[in-house]
C-alpha cells in the first residue's frame, strides 16, 4: 500500500491522475496539495472529495515547511509532482510564475524530500526508507523537430526553446541533481501533449471544442503546419503508474501517443466530430443554438489564421521505446477513441466550462478565505 503526496492534483493531469490511481489502487492514501492557481480548480476533485482516503491541503509547492510536515505527517512514502504553471503562451508573456513555480517550487519538494527521507533517518543511524520522488515532465525540453528529424529519445540533449520548457528542463535538472547527488530515489516521465476531460479550454483541443459550441472563430497560429504527438490523458496516468512501479531509479522515460497531428488538420478533425455529434443528437441544437447556426455555415468556417507564437516548435514527436521495453508500456486508448469521448465528455459537462470561462469555478476557493 502507498501514500501518495499529488502535487498539482487539481490541474488537469493531475485530477485524472487522482482518479485513476483511487479506482485502481482504493487502499493507498493519496494527498493533493495545490495552490489552486487560475488552472487549479477544486471540482475537479469532487468524486474522490469525500473518499476517506484522500486529503486535499490547499497550499503552495515553494512553502517548503508545509511539504516537509505533509511528509512526515502522512507518512509519504511516493511523491508524484505535476504541480507547475504548464501553458506556454503565458510563459512568453509572463515568465516570472514560471520560474517560480517549476524551478523554485521544484526545488523546495526536493529540499522537503531530502530532510525527511534522507537526513533525518541519517541522523538516527537509520536505513533510508522506502521513498520514490515522481517528477512529471515534458517532451518539449528536447526543443523542436523538422518533418524528417527522427523521434525524441531519452538520449536527445536538452534544447528548450520558451521559458516554459527551459523551466521544466531546470526542474528535470535539479531532480537529476539530487539523485547523483544526495541519493535521493527519483524517477522523471517526459510526456508528449495530453487530452481529455477536465482540460482548460486556454489550451488548442478544449479550445477548439469550446468555441465551436460558442461560434467563436478557432484562432490557428502561423500556417497551423506545426505538429504535436497526442495522447489520451488517461495513458499518461497509466504510464506513470508503470514507471512507479517498474522503472528504475534514476531513469528518465519517455512517455508519447505515436500519434502525430498537425495543428490544422487536428482542428478539421475536431469541428468534424462536433458536426458529426449535432446530427446524431437534435437536443444539442437546442442546448448550444450559436453552434447550431455554425453547423449550418459549415464549422470550419470558424477556423482563423492568427499571428504565430513567438518561437513556436515546429514539432515533438516521443520514441518512447525504452518505455514499451522495459516497461511493457502502450497506450490503451486510439486517437478515435479517445478524441470522440473527449468530445462528449465536453458536451456532457457544459457546466464545468462555463464555470471556468465566467470564474465561478473559483468561488470555492474565494469562499474559504472569506469573513
Ligand atoms: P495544469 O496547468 O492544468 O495544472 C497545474 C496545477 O498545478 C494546477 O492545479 C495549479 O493550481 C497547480 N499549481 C500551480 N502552481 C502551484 C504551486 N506553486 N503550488 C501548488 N500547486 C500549484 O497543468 P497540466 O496540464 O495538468 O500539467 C501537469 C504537469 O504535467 C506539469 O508539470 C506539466 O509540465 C506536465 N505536462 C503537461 C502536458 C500537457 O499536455 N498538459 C504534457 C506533458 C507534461
Ligand atoms: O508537449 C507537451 C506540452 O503540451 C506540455 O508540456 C504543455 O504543458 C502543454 O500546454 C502542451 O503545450 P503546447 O504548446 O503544445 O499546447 P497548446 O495546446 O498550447 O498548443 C498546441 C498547438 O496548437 C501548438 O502548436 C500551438 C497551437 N495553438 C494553440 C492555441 C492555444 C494554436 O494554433 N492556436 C491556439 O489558440
């Protein structure tokens, strides 16, 4: 049985993570702490909430005191970090959450992971007990690919190219750092672009989804040529849990969908599916009238070519075969599948993302430190 410390658990990965890991694992005790930032958000939780199993601790990655108790206090045995400011274009705009969160926040888990697992037995002359620090990364450390550049592997050198990644390739450093350093059991998962359900809608696929019910335009940076590898987030859930319980300390993993889309096409593809969707279901029309109208011009109509992102990777693509190797890693969900129920999952809970596009989904969070 583990205990798990989820950082970042309210976020997207992180709340599908929860879910997976309590339906599959029901005995092991999981804590969430998170900041609860513009992309935290507390619903995302809510079918674990009342599970005796689970804690929720509204709090900040960099308060180093309040890991190192949370530690020591539910007796963590399995640290799985996803806790991070994660969407690139407000990296440009605004570096500074960036390079506190995943670099500082990073580094303060590893300075509470050390004292407790570490230096404290130490002192007692104690074996280090079982310890396992997860820290959840990103293929876009390896920079960007042409068309005909093979794969990133776990041996392709670091080449960030936004504050973003060049974050996230310091975190995936210093978590390196205090394993060749200090000993410390880590492991690191670099993961190529997730989706599904509880996804913000600041980011390409629930964007896409969202406006096209709202008929706003679709906004395609550049010439939309730029390809991302796509990958059920659920498999990324499934993939940590193989690297927790198979992988070897010290190791990095590569974690993809082998599953390539240009931008552009993804979007065709996405408005497709809705069309598809509104002429199976008449209630839909009435539930989303604007997107209705949209259908009946063509959906792809809504697609707009805007200016590009500064920088922008012209493409990831993972090899992951260490993964499947050793790991006996491949993702469960096709493209098809996974796409169609991401899509209704979206039409389905209409009300999650009309709270976070109003702010209401906040009012939790606001209410707590209300008088
Ligand atoms: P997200 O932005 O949806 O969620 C991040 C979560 O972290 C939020 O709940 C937020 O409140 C919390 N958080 C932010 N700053 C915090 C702090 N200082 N202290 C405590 N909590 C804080 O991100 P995501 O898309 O779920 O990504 C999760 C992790 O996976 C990130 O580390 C990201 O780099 C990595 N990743 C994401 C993808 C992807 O496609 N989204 C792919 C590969 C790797
Ligand atoms: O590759 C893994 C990464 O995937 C994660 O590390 C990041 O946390 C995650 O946000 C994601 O980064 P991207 O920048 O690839 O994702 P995003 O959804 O922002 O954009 C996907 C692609 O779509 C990218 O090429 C930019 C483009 N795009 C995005 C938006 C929001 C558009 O063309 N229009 C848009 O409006």
């Amino acid at each position: 049985m583990k205990k798990l410390l989820v950082t970042g658990g309210a976020g997207f990965i992180g709340a599908n993570f929860v879910h997976y890991w309590m339906k599959k694992y029901p005995k092991d005790k999981v804590v969430v702490i998170d900041a609860l930032t513009y992309a935290g958000n507390f619903s995302n939780l809510a079918s674990v909430q009342n599970n005796e199993n689970f804690n929720f601790v509204h709090g900040d990655i960099c308060d180093q005191p309040l890991v190192e108790s949370l530690l020591t206090e539910h007796d963590i045995d399995t640290l799985v970090h996803f806790a991070a400011e994660s969407h690139v274009d407000r990296s440009i705009t605004g570096p500074d959450a960036f390079i506190e969160t995943n670099i500082m926040g990073t580094y303060s888990l590893l300075k509470a992971a050390k004292i407790v697992w570490l230096d404290s037995v130490q002192a007692d002359n104690e074996q280090p007990k079982n310890h396992r620090f997860h820290h959840v990364s990103t293929d876009e450390v390896y920079g960007t690919l042409s068309a005909t550049d093979p794969a990133f592997t776990e041996e392709t050198a670091y080449a960030p190219n936004s504050p973003y990644s060049a974050s996230k390739a310091a975190s995936d450093h210093l978590v390196r750092a205090y394993h060749h350093t200090y000993g410390l059991n880590v492991t690191t998962s670099n993961c190529s672009n997730n989706y599904g359900p509880y996804h913000f809608p600041e980011k390409l696929i629930p964007l896409v989804i969202t406006n096209i019910l709202h008929e706003k335009s679709l906004p395609i940076y550049g010439d939309g040529q730029q390809i991302r590898d796509w990958l059920y987030v659920e498999d990324h859930a499934y993939g940590i849990d193989l690297v927790l319980n198979k992988g070897r300390i010290g190791e990095n993993y590569n974690i993809g969908g082998n599953n390539e889309w240009a931008n552009i096409d993804i979007v065709k593809e996405i408005s497709l599916l809705v069309e598809q969707e509104f002429q199976k279901d008449s209630n839909l029309a009435k539930r989303f009238p604007k997107a209705l109208s949209a259908i009946a011009q063509n959906t792809k109509s809504l697609i707009t070519y805007v200016q590009d992102r500064p920088g922008h990777d012209r493409r990831y693509a993972i090899d992951a075969t260490k993964t499947n190797n050793e790991l006996g890693y491949q993702p469960k969900e096709s493209f098809k599948t996974g796409i169609a129920k991401t899509v209704q999952w979206y039409l389905n809970n209409e009300n999650w993302w009309q709270s976070v596009m109003d702010g209401s989904y906040q009012d939790w969070i606001k209410s707590q430190y209300s008088n």
